[in-house]
C-alpha cells in the first residue's frame, strides 16, 4: 500500500503567517482539495493510503522511522512498525477520571523506500505485510483491561482461508461497542496509524 501525501499547494493558495507567505497547515488544505481528512475513514483505496502530510514532510516522517525500525532489527532482533487499526480509550482504572488510549488491532509491517515521486521530487514509500498470518488484538492491553479493569477483550475472528476483510473490522468494532456502551469514559475510534511498539 502507497503511502500518498497531500498534494503541495500552489503559491496563490498560501497563507500569511507572522508577516509572510507560507504554505498553509496540510490538514486545513486537504479539506479545499477536498481530501477527506476523518481518521475513522482512514482505508486503502485502491492500494493507495491517504496521509494527511505535504510531500517533503511524509517523507521526512517515512525516513525516521525507516532508522528507528531498522535500529530496533539490528541491536535488539525486535519487529517494532506497526499498522494499528482501531483505538480504544477507557479509564486508568475503576473510578478514575484519567483515560488512556491503546491500539486495539496491530499488524506488523514493513515500511519500504520506493522510487523517487515525480509529482514532488520526493522519496516514496509503501507499507507491506501478510496481514492473515500476523494480525492479532493486542496482548498487553488484553491483559491490562482484564487484571485493571475485570473487562474481556473479544478476540479478532475472520476467515483464515483468506485475508480479513473491511467487514470482519466492521463486525469487531461493532461487537466492541456494544461490549462498552453504557460505560463511563470508554470509547472506541476507529482510526489507522502507522505505530512503533515495543
């Protein structure tokens, strides 16, 4: 899957900042193109994963954590890069008023450099994995909830036969949700980012 930035904006739909022309904020020009910019419709279309980075910035952001995950394989043998699919926030424990969030759905991945972009002059990159072999719902955050918070995290099924599917997500968020309405201060986004875990 292709990471995709936001196109650069031209000179004439720059913004003054402190007395100068600047580009403007990349959220702020996707909404014009208009790029959707609602994580919770963050899907790949058409091999295609919308960032919501201007191009020189996407890549910049790819080639750290290029070097981070690269230093992890290389002095500790960890698989750190994550696609994480889905979040769950929920209290710090019974009775608190402070709440985390956590990935809920984490796959692998491989963050791999591509040719040079011609639209903008800048490195590409692509994020791989074999999805059916290694996704799984995340162990810590199964056992936190279960130790802290006496809350069972349903388990992720799909068809093993093939790759899960956009409706076996569909299907678990929904489980999940109705698993945790009615309780005070949980809640699930379904979001995708790009995660380093270790």
């Amino acid at each position: 899957v292709l990471l995709e930035p936001v196109p650069e904006p031209k000179k004439e739909d720059w913004v003054e900042k402190n007395g100068r022309q600047q580009r403007p904020e990349a959220v702020a020009h996707a909404k014009t193109i208009p790029i959707n910019t609602v994580y919770t419709s963050a899907t790949p279309n058409h091999g295609v994963l919308q960032t919501l980075y201007f191009p020189d910035t996407l890549s910049t952001v790819c080639r750290k954590f290029v070097s981070k995950i690269k230093s992890a394989s290389e002095e500790k043998g960890l698989r750190i890069a994550f696609l994480s699919v889905g979040f769950l926030e929920y209290p710090e424990r019974i009775g608190a008023d402070k709440t985390l969030q956590s990935p809920l759905l984490n796959i692998p991945i491989d963050l791999i450099k591509k040719g040079i972009d011609k639209r903008y002059r800048t490195q590409s990159f692509e994020i791989s994995s074999d999805v059916s072999d290694y996704l799984s719902v995340n162990e810590s955050l199964r056992i936190k909830l279960r130790e802290d918070l006496a809350f069972e995290l349903p388990p992720f099924a799909f068809d093993e036969e093939s790759e899960p599917s956009g409706k076996d997500f569909i299907d678990y968020f929904e489980k999940l949700e109705e698993l945790i309405s009615g309780k005070l201060k949980w809640r699930l986004k379904r979001e995708v980012a790009i995660t380093l875990l270790s």
